[in-house]
C-alpha cells in the first residue's frame, strides 16, 4: 500500500438526532450524526404497519365470500 494517500480510520460516536441515541462505530469521518436508528426507526421497533398486505387479505376474503355463495 502507498503511505499516505488513505484516509484516517477514527472510532466516532454516532448520533441519531431524532430520539438522541448514541453508539460508537469506525468512519473516516470524525463525527457522524443520523436521521434515524435502530431504536427509533419504526421497522425494528415494530411500529411498521403493512397497510398494503392488510388491503390484500381483505379483497381475497371478499372474492371468497363471493364464490361461497
């Protein structure tokens, strides 16, 4: 590897700014700050509502109905 042309490999701490949360990782850069993490973002809090899946089952049971009758 040539000497320096690469960039410095720091330990940085992470910020969310939506709920505050912090955690340490590696970046070239020296801070490093986030829209949203894991314990704000609503897939891993299992706040996600799946609103298309839902709208699906319903017109299936619908279909259903109809042909039972």
């Amino acid at each position: 590897m040539k000497k320096g042309i690469h960039p410095e490999y720091h330990t940085v701490t992470v910020t969310c700014s939506t709920c505050g949360n912090t955690f340490e990782s590696g970046s070239v850069l020296k801070e490093l700050r986030v829209d949203t993490c894991a314990k704000c973002h609503p897939f891993f809090t299992g706040e996600q509502k799946f609103v298309q899946a839902a709208g699906r089952v319903e017109k299936f049971n619908r279909r259903l109905q109809k042909k039972q009758n």
